[in-house]
C-alpha cells in the first residue's frame, strides 16, 4: 500500500468517514461498511490532508488531467482543494469546473 492510501485510510477512520458494520445502503443492498465522505469537507485540516491524497493518487494512477470537476454539492469543495493541493505538491496548476443543482432564476 502506498503511503497516500495508508494516510487517506487513517483519515477516512479517524474522522469517522468510514464506518466498519452492518448496513442497509438505501439500494436495499447490505454492506459491512459505509463511507461518508461529509466528516473529511468539515475542516481545513481533514480537507487539505484528502485533497492532498486524490493529487497524489492522480500522479500515482497517471490521470492526466487538464480539467478537474466536482459536482455540486460536495464535489465543490473538494475540487476546489484539489486544485489547491495539486498546485501546492506539483506546482502545476488544474482547471476546474462544477454544476449547480438548482435551474438559475
């Protein structure tokens, strides 16, 4: 396992994003875990460290992008902190892009 994954394995069970058990997904399909991804987008911190995770992960796995996107709603922070985490480990900037839910008035 490489070191990106063990950190974003550690911050997934720390910050309780990732809960070991017996659930019922709302697919009605069973599932010994759950993953949440709201704790990790609740502070600077956790949000910097998983952003950090995905930059190195697209290096690691060579996703080549020039254009990152997050869909609204949760997607927006974290695209926005992956841009910022990739430009602060590569000094390469990443376009991005998101949605919006709701038709504009």
């Amino acid at each position: 396992m490489e070191g990106f994954q063990k950190q974003f394995l550690d911050l997934a069970l720390t910050s309780k994003a990732l809960l070991l058990g017996d659930f019922t997904l709302k697919s009605g399909i069973k599932s010994p875990y759950f993953f949440n991804i709201a704790p990790c987008l609740s502070n600077g911190a956790r949000l910097h460290q998983l952003a950090d995770c995905y930059a190195q992960a697209m290096v690691h796995f060579d996703l080549d992008q020039a254009m990152i996107f997050g869909p609204a709603y949760k997607g927006i922070p974290l695209v926005t902190a992956l841009a910022m985490a990739f430009y602060q480990r590569y000094d390469r900037a990443l376009d991005f892009a998101f949605n919006r839910k709701e038709k504009k008035d």
